[in-house]
C-alpha cells in the first residue's frame, strides 16, 4: 500500500542445487544516497549484503545454498532512471522461499498477537 516507490524484479532461474536470484530495480519517490541503503539493508535481520566491487563478491546461489539469510548486492543507481536503484539477490529456494518465510511468518503473527482464534 505504499504508493512512494515502485518495484520491478526479474527472476533468473539457472540449474543449481538450490538457489534462486532476482535482478530487482527500485524507483523512490525521492533521491537516496547508496551508503545509507546499503546500512539499511545490512542493518536488516535475515539479509546479508555482500557487495564489494574490489574483490568481485557479490551474492550466488553458491553461498546461499542451505542458508536462510537473503543476499544481496550489486547495489547502484540506474542512471536510466531517477531515483531508481538496482540490486542483485539471491535465497536459497528451498529454505526462504518456501519453509523458512512460512516458518518467519508464522512467528512474527503470533509476536504481533495478529492470529484470530486459537493456534494448535
């Protein structure tokens, strides 16, 4: 519901034992600077920021295999676009994507006493 920025992801999917990774561009309604970005998503519990252009490390199914952190990186401007950003992540499929967010989900209802009824 929240109308001041715009999200478009494209998944890539290559035969690997477990892992999937998305291109995901962001459009803010204002400018940002990348340094608090990448201390927002580093500071985020469940996401690991590997981006560092000098060494080439940046996230792969590899290191997300049978882990239940997201990765992300590849952090920068899209100069096609004002105040858009483009990052690179990657999960582990199997983990996040199905049983883990399932798991996080259920927690974080009944953390927020969001569940009606009785939970058994």
């Amino acid at each position: 519901g929240d109308d001041s920025f715009s999200v478009t992801a494209t998944a890539v999917r290559i035969p690997t034992s477990g892992g999937h990774s998305e291109a995901v561009n962001v459009t803010f309604e204002n400018d940002f600077d990348l340094n608090e970005v990448r201390k927002l998503l580093s500071e985020t519990p469940g996401v690991v920021v590997q981006d560092n252009t000098d060494t080439n490390t940046y996230p792969m199914p590899l290191y997300a295999h049978d882990k239940d952190e997201v990765f992300v990186g590849r952090i920068r401007r899209d100069e096609s676009l004002p105040n858009s950003l483009n990052m690179w992540i990657v999960a582990d499929n199997l983990r996040k994507g199905a049983a883990t967010n399932a798991i996080q989900i259920a927690e974080y209802l009944v953390s927020k006493n969001l569940l009606a009824g009785k939970v058994v």
